[in-house]
C-alpha cells in the first residue's frame, strides 16, 4: 500500500495494465478491453448462428406477452397525459397542430437530398464467408451515395440465386453485424443476457446461453483485441457486473472466464461500486441507466450498500418503443413495417433517433428527420417526416406506465436454486489480517432462490428510496448531492435539471433535505462502471480477492480477504489522479 501512494499512475498502468482485460457485461452490450485503454471495445451482446430449419424465427427471444393489454394501454394514456401536462403540451388526444390530420411525409426516392450522420441508413449484413472484403456490403451505414451505387449494382449483377449458390454462409455472425442480418437469411439470432439475467427458458437452455456468451466474448478477444487463445494465461480478467445478477449467474460467468476461455486469475467488481472509482469519488448514489434495465444503489466510502439497491425494469430500449408508439398514434411514422422484436436492425435506427432527437424540455418538439423501411432483404428506403412529442418519451423514466416494457419470462426458479452456494463458503470465514477486509462478496447480497426482486416505480422515487434507506441524516444529504449518472440513458438532453427537480420534489416534507446536485460524470457515462472496473483491477492487483484458475477448475470459490480496505481513501486518491491524468 505504501507503493501505491507514491507510484505514479502511468507507471502502474503500464505495470499492471497491458495484461488486464475488464469485462463489463450488459443486457444489450458488452465493454471488453484493456486496462490500460481509454476505453473499451462496445458491442451488442448478440450472436446470430445459421440454421438449417426451415419456419424457425430469425430472432429467438421468447416473449411471454407481446400485446399490451387493454389496462397497459389505458394506464399508458394517463400517463402520457400527465407528462403532456408537465411539459406544456396537448394531451394525447387533443387537437393541436399535429392532431387530428396525418403529417405530412415523403418517401425520398433518390438519395440526392443532404442529411446529417445520424439520418443515414444502416446496411444489411454480408453473410457469406467469400466476399468479407466488399465495401458495400460490409460497411455498418451506408451514406447516400454508397446506397445509390448499391441499388445500381443489384440492377446489373447476376441473379440472386445464381450469385447465393457460388457462396458459403458463415457460420456465425457477432454483434451490431448480427443485428443488421436480413430476416430473410436462414439466421437465428440470440441474445444470451436479458433484462439483466441470463436469458434462460425452455426455448433457450442454460448450456446454450453459455456457449453464446462464450463464443461473443472469445470473438471479441480473438478479432478485437487480438489476444489467441494460447496467450490468456498471461492475461488476468476483471469482471464488472451488474447488480442485477444473482450469485449463480456470477459464478457461471467465472467459469467461463477462468475455465472456457482460460484467463490465469480473475476478480469480480459491482457495476455501482466500479461507477464510483471511475469518476474518482468515494460516496455517491449512482443511478446505472442501460438499454433494459436501471439499477440504484448507493456507496459510502468505497463501500456498496446493498439494502439501498432498488432494479427497475425498464432502460434506453422502452424509450425507443416509446418513441415508435407517440409516432404511430399521431400517424407521423410512415406506413412501413417497423417491428424492434423481431427486426433488430429497427432498433438500431430507432436508438439512433432517440439519441438524436429526443430532449427533454417543455413545449412542443418536433423535428423533421429521414426514417428507414427495411424490408426483406432489399435496400433500405429513406422516408421524410416531421417526429413529434419528441420530449415525452424519455419521461417515462419518471413514469414507467408510458413505457410498457414487454414482458419476458423469467428464467425458471430451479435454475436460480444453486444448491452448491458459492457464497455460502466465504460468507463466514475468518481472513487474515483480522479486520483487513470482507468476503470478496461482500457487495453482493445473498441471492434467494428467484431473481433479485424488481420495483414498479419511477426513477425519483426509486433514488429518493434508495437514499432516504441509507440511514443517517449527514449520509443522506450527502448521497442527495452526489447523484452520479452511468449508462447511455445518462446522455439524454435536459435530464439532469429533470431529475434534480422530481427527486427533491418526491423527498418527503418530514426530510430535513433541500439540496439534491447530479454530478457532471468525468467521462462518457457509458465507459464509467468499465474504466472504474480497470482502475480497481489495476490499484488491487495481487491481494487476495483474485481467484486463480487453477484454484477454480479444482476447488470452486476458496476466496480470501476482499473489498472493504482499512487505506480506502489512497485507493481514492489514486482513482483521482487516473481520471485527471
């Protein structure tokens, strides 16, 4: 510890860092890279393998209700109108410029017209193992030119058939490649984490959501970061992971890192806590806002505080719904075939207006964009049109009704009962050192047969919750003024002074508190939880809370001394001087 208060940080970056790799794994994206990297490489946590049966559906996320019922929709257009009261604008139903009569809109025919980066249209994927190289097919967006040459070339090459029977499929296809596969491809596609848990269900075994997970990640390894099978035991693994994940779903995830893709050691970090260390602070309520999933928790002193953890079921892909509905309801979304469930590639475009377009402010917003149709495998057609209510949808992080997230099932309860209790081993053990530390899981509380409970409440109750049952007056008043956003939900325009006001609008009148302060993140609040997660691998390399492989494949969990340090505040300290070097 005496070294870690004088070593600069490039030096101990470049001692410990070039052998690290920090895994955050998420619902919809997965972070991997190098400690000693800015940031990491972010891919959709998705794998498509080819299939030879016939009828199969191209995605298989197996949906327990895909209609919102007749109550959803009722309690969807109260709160809608509760927002629209909020921001100033007309109810769901009223007349107003953009009421009762169809928006005008345009199919744009030729793509000569001038458009900004975000309104480009994305491509199909190239599917076949003998032209990889095309840079037509290959490209992620395609701008018009690129678009145009495109439909050209389809005029005056040889027939489909002909050109698909020269042709080899890959076998499997990765990430936002994944994504943009045409429906018509005889591709299934798979994403083996969802809504913060393993997406496991009678239609996608437990062994099958491993091998998935396995194959993205030794993808990313392999072809990303370059590092060969054969070399990983030179390498050690820091897990950062979610707080929504049981104790089962960590230890399998330990098992791939150390035994399937065969790393030397690992350490496992929570997504909140590695939030912390990656902005340099040591108390704060972070607020992790991801694609599917939004989770509270506070920390005090470099130490989480699970009774204060509240997971809300909902993330940045509910807005984009959310988004696609406003728009069909004031018939402003052309009349085009745009399903986020079983197209992934309208979730890509979706996602990208949200994160152009949307904002929160009051008055009407509307603004004038180019929409994309993406029909069977033909290329995508540009349509022209006015999007409106553009500041209602990220509302519904304050009211969850207007969202309406689709409902999963739940992965069966015999799966979550793990009989070999990783926990239950180092919950109790006697560490050296004395009051040295606790259980490397101590941040984890113990995880009961089912999935850690979700919560049906907005956003600023959910933080004024979580804080409010931290305890103490001085914890909480500080934990109201040390609100940290993570996630790419924490981007959206005009959040910030939103959450300030409805959390210290929802605390209490009993509550001596009047001072609530999001803090400006020190980075991009998507790398946040991985750069803290690197920070921590790299400041507690070598004690005792690693697990070795060797160890692993022959004992199970045999943990020693972990989290909690007597010298927190030089771990601090240092993280300081990492985010300012």
């Amino acid at each position: 510890m005496d070294y870690l208060k004088s070593v600069v940080p490039s030096q101990l970056v470049s001692e410990r860092g070039s052998n690290l790799v920090v895994i955050n794994p998420g619902s919809a994206n997965v972070r991997i890279g190098l400690a000693k990297q800015d940031t990491p490489f972010s891919v959709p946590h998705c794998i498509a393998r080819r299939t030879s049966q016939v009828g199969k559906p191209n995605v298989q996320d197996q949906m327990l209700n895909t209609q919102v019922t007749t109550s959803q929709h009722v309690e969807r257009e109260k709160a809608y109108n509760t927002v629209a009261s909020l921001l100033k604008i007309p109810f769901l139903d009223e007349n107003a410029s953009f009421g009762s009569a169809p928006r005008k809109m345009a199919r744009i025919d030729g793509y000569n017209q001038p458009t900004t980066r975000k309104d480009v249209a994305y491509t199909w994927a190239n599917v076949y193992e003998d032209d990889l190289c095309s840079p037509t097919t290959s490209a992620t967006v395609a701008d018009e030119s690129e678009t145009s040459e495109l439909m050209v070339e389809s005029d005056v090459t040889d027939s489909k058939d002909t050109r698909e029977s020269k042709r080899k499929y890959r076998e499997t296809i990765f990430g936002e490649e994944a994504m943009r596969i045409a429906p018509t491809e005889p591709y299934c596609i798979r994403r083996p984490i969802r809504r913060g848990h393993f997406n496991v269900s009678q239609h996608y075994p437990a062994q099958q959501v491993y091998e998935d997970l396995i194959a993205i990640w030794d993808w990313i390894l392999r072809d990303k970061m370059h590092i060969a099978q054969s070399d990983r035991n030179l390498y050690s693994a820091v897990l950062v992971v979610p707080g929504t994940f049981g104790s089962r779903e960590i230890k399998e995830m330990l098992t791939i890192v150390l035994q399937d893709l065969r790393f030397s050691s690992a350490v496992v970090h929570q997504e909140g806590l590695a939030a912390v260390f990656g902005n340099g602070l040591s108390t704060a309520c972070i607020v992790n806002m991801g694609a599917q999933t939004t989770t509270v928790v506070c920390i005090e002193d470099g130490v989480s505080l699970p009774h204060t953890e509240k997971i809300l079921s909902f993330g940045g892909e509910d807005i984009c719904r959310c988004l696609l509905w406003i728009q069909k309801h004031y018939q402003s979304w052309p009349k085009i075939c745009t399903d986020v469930l079983t197209k992934p590639i309208d979730m890509l475009m979706l996602n990208r207006l949200k994160e152009s377009y949307c904002d929160i402010k009051e008055g009407e917003l509307e603004m004038t964009a180019t929409v994309h149709s993406y029909e069977g495998d033909m290329p995508p057609v540009p349509h022209k049109t006015k999007l409106t209510s553009l500041n209602v949808p990220p509302m519904g992080l304050f009211y969850p009704n207007l969202l309406v997230p689709e409902a999963f099932p739940p992965p069966p309860e015999t799966w979550f009962q793990d009989h070999e209790n990783m926990l239950e081993e180092t919950w109790n053990m006697d560490f050296p050192g004395g009051n040295m530390g606790l259980s490397v899981w101590d941040t984890f509380t113990v995880s009961p047969p089912n999935p850690k409970k979700e919560e049906k409440i907005g956003l600023a109750k959910a933080i004024t919750s979580s804080i409010l049952s931290a305890g103490r007056i001085d914890l909480q008043r500080k934990l109201f003024s040390s609100i940290q956003l993570v996630g790419g939900v924490g981007l959206t325009a005009g959040l910030v002074p939103a959450m300030e006001e409805r959390v210290l609008h929802a605390i209490p009148p009993t509550e001596a508190i009047d001072t609530v302060e999001v803090l400006q993140s020190r980075m991009d609040p998507i790398f946040v939880s991985w750069k803290g997660g690197a920070i921590l691998g790299i400041l507690d390399f070598g004690r005792e809370a690693w697990i070795h492989r060797e160890d692993w494949i022959r004992n199970g969990i045999h943990v020693g001394s972990g989290r909690k340090y007597k010298d927190s505040y030089y771990l601090m300290a240092q993280a300081m001087c990492f985010i300012n070097s």
